[in-house]
C-alpha cells in the first residue's frame, strides 16, 4: 500500500472512531438520564405513599409537620430541616416545625425580606442576600429553599457538607409544585 492510501484509510477509521465515541457518550448521557428521572420518580411515588400513612397516623394537623419532616430526614440524609409560615408582615416568617437541631434551639421567626420561590447553595454559591438570610435559618451552609407564595408556606433544608442528594431537590420541587 501506498503512503497516500494508508492516510486515508487512517482517516476513515479515525472518522469511525470519533462517531463512536460520540454515541458511546450520547448513550451513557441517556443512559444517566433516565437513572436520575428513575431515581426522582421513585422518591416522589414514597413520598406520596408516605403522605398517605401519614395522614393515617396523625390525629391532629399540627402532628402532620413533624410527622413530615422525619419523612424527609430519613428520605434525604440531611442534617436539618424546617417548616415556614409566612406571616402578615413583610418578609418574617415563623418556624412551625423544625428537626435536627439537638439541643440547639431552632429559630422562631426569621425574615427573609424576598423570599426567592427555590433557592440552594452550593461551594460555588456567593453568599449574598438571600443566601445570608436563608444559610443563617438552619445555620448551616449548604442549604435547599422552596416557598409556595400562594399558601405562605416555605420549606428549608439543610446540611453541614456540600453534597445534598438529589433526592432533597426532587422533594423540595415536588413541595413547591
């Protein structure tokens, strides 16, 4: 074979190669998809399963917050977390139910001057308003956000090291929806 005809023999199979490994990334992207769509549609369907037991369990609504929060506990490995109540007055909120805080006290109210309807942090995050109003809630620094402007209720929740699972968002964006 000639120098000229192994060029372009080499570059056709190059060619190949690289559309291989294009739809060997594309499939394993799919492929990741679909496990995390699997993955947040499997905590929504016990999340639901579990409101029902919940509301069997609870003979009084104010036990259902509690009874909710332990739920998430369990079903996101975070450190703490709260239940929000607008109040009347512009950007206070008072805490109804909270978890996770030891022998530390949770807050009572606390003022978020314009609650963001979802909001999280991360490493990358600038800690600005409102993430100085919402990390200092559970005082920790890596939180997850979801207020429902229509029913003023929020829901926060938070954990002392970056990686919150993405269970927590699913949660969260199922709250808010």
């Amino acid at each position: 074979m000639r120098r000229d005809e192994l060029e372009r023999e080499l570059n056709y199979y190059r060619r190949e190669y690289n559309d291989l490994g294009a739809r060997v990334l594309r499939l394993q992207e799919e492929q990741s998809k679909a496990f995390r769509e699997a993955r947040r549609s499997r905590t929504v369907a016990k999340l639901i399963r579990e409101a029902y037991r919940l509301v069997d369990r609870a003979s009084v609504t104010d036990e259902i917050g509690t009874l909710m929060l332990e739920i998430i506990v369990d079903n996101t490995m975070c450190d703490r977390t709260a239940i929000l109540r607008q109040l009347p007055n512009d950007g206070h909120f008072a805490v109804t139910h909270a978890l996770g805080f030891g022998q530390e006290p949770a807050p009572v109210t606390v003022t978020v001057p314009s609650a963001p309807v979802f909001f999280f942090t991360t490493s990358q995050t600038r800690l600005e308003p409102p993430a100085y109003q919402l990390t200092g809630i559970l005082r920790l620094p890596y939180i997850l956000w979801a207020f429902d402007p229509s029913s003023g209720y929020a829901m926060i929740v938070g954990n002392r090291s970056e990686p919150v699972s993405t269970a927590s968002l699913s949660i969260l964006s199922a709250t808010v929806s």
